[in-house]
C-alpha cells in the first residue's frame, strides 16, 4: 500500500522513469516503509498484546524448574520464526492451562513473520465462529464470506483459544473446513488451546472438586474440533507443550 502523502510518488505507488527514450514504471519505496506497522493495525491484534515479543516475555526468576522450562519453550519459538518459511512444518500449536503465556507467545511470532514480509491475522476463535454465523443472510440465504474468506487465505492466520466454543455439527464442519483448506494449501496457521490432548502430553484427567482421591476426564480438543481438525493441526503444526507454571498474566503485572 503506498503513503498517499509521498511526494516522490504523489500516493500512487509507483515512479515514471524515462531512460534512453524508454519509458517505464518502478513501484516507490513508500510502498515497503511504514509496511510492517500497517499490517499490525490491521491484523486484529488486541490491545493488551499488541507489543507481545519474544524479548519481552518474561520467565519466572524465582523457580529454577518453571524457568528452564519456559526457556526452552521460548527457544523453539525463535527457531521457528528465525527458520520460516523453511519449517519442517508451517505452524504452531501452543497446547497449555490457562495463563501461561500460549496468547503472548502465538502473538510475538504473528508480530515477527508480519516484520519478515508477511500478511497476518488474529482471530479469538469464539469471536471468529460467531461472525461468521453472524454473517448468514437468512432472506436471501447467502453468506457474507468476509471473516470466512479471511480465515481460510490469509497468508499466516492465528486462532486464539481454539475450542472454546460449545460443539455443534456447524461449529464442527466450520472448523475442519478452515483447517483442512490451510492445510492443504500449506498456510501458515498458529492455534492456542487450553484443551488437552494425550498426544500433547496433555492430562486427561483431573481431581474433582471436592472428591477424595475422585478423578473427572477433561474435554479434550478432539471433542471440541473433531477428529479430522485435530489431526490436520497435528498435521500441519508444530506442537509447544507449555509447562505448567504460576499464571503469566500475574507475572507479567509483578
């Protein structure tokens, strides 16, 4: 997108040389300055993240384990965005409990591929799923396809909370088609989940509450996306266990 203030170019983005009586156009330099920070604006990332980077997250100095445990983490999220696009695979899955830190991780790779030239969108899953049933036109029995369209070829797409939506057969098929389309096409997808799953080293079970020595199963992320969604992330991801640890968004206000 060009600067429409740019005197070199007069907003249109491209300069009209003339060399040795031939004629030709070059695009201007105000296309690429300012390129990164405009697709941020436009990329859906919320407030309290917009500034999410790997320099500044931040690991727990007074737990030697928690800390060697979030380090390494950290450590496989720079190899990846160092080595994209040439990852073995083109996305991410951060599988943990709630607070620690997958949102802030998932974002500062969104931040830094839209640094290394790429477009990118944040979408909370929830949020995603209600526009686009929001966007079903009952009268004439259309669908207004933006946040669908959006989700299924933007070039590096990020789904904040998946699974966090109660299972219906739309919530289903949706999913598994946004997923199976990146995945076939090899998009970039990075996914946060709370949700556990075996594979992940995720634990399926836990003490009730209240219950001596009772245990209760979690709902797993199969459950909530389906089967054919799981495995294509699986598929398509590369999958950061994060390590049980005091809530990051304590920490992070400590």
């Amino acid at each position: 997108m060009a600067d429409s203030n740019c005197p070199k170019c007069g907003g249109i983005g491209f300069l009209i040389l003339e060399r040795d009586g031939v004629t030709a156009a070059t695009r201007c330099s105000c296309a690429q300055e300012g390129r990164a920070e405009r697709v941020e604006n436009a990329a859906g990332i919320p407030p309290l993240y917009r500034n999410s980077s790997t320099e500044n997250f931040l690991l727990p100095a007074d737990n030697p384990i928690a800390r060697n445990s979030l380090g390494s983490v950290l450590l496989q999220v720079r190899a990846f965005v160092r080595e994209f696009p040439l990852t073995e695979k083109p996305g991410l899955l951060f599988v943990g409990d709630p607070g620690t830190g997958k949102t802030h991780l998932a974002v500062a790779v969104l931040r830094a591929l839209i640094a290394k030239g790429y477009d990118g969108m944040f979408y909370d899953y929830q949020r995603l799923l209600d526009q686009i049933r929001q966007g079903y036109d009952k009268t004439s029995e259309s669908v207004d396809r933006e946040a669908l369209r959006n989700a299924l070829e933007c070039e590096v797409l990020l789904l904040d909370d998946l699974g966090a939506h109660r299972v219906t057969d739309w919530v289903e098929d949706t999913v598994t088609s946004i997923i199976t389309h990146r995945c076939n096409n090899r998009k970039p997808t990075i996914a946060t989940t709370n949700l556990p799953d075996p594979d992940a080293g995720g634990t399926i079970q836990e003490k009730a509450a209240g219950s001596v020595g009772g245990y209760t199963s979690r709902i797993t992320l199969a459950e909530r996306v389906g089967m054919r969604a799981r495995s294509r992330l699986f598929e398509m991801c590369k999958i950061i266990k994060m390590p049980a640890v005091e809530d990051y968004r304590i920490r992070r206000k400590a």
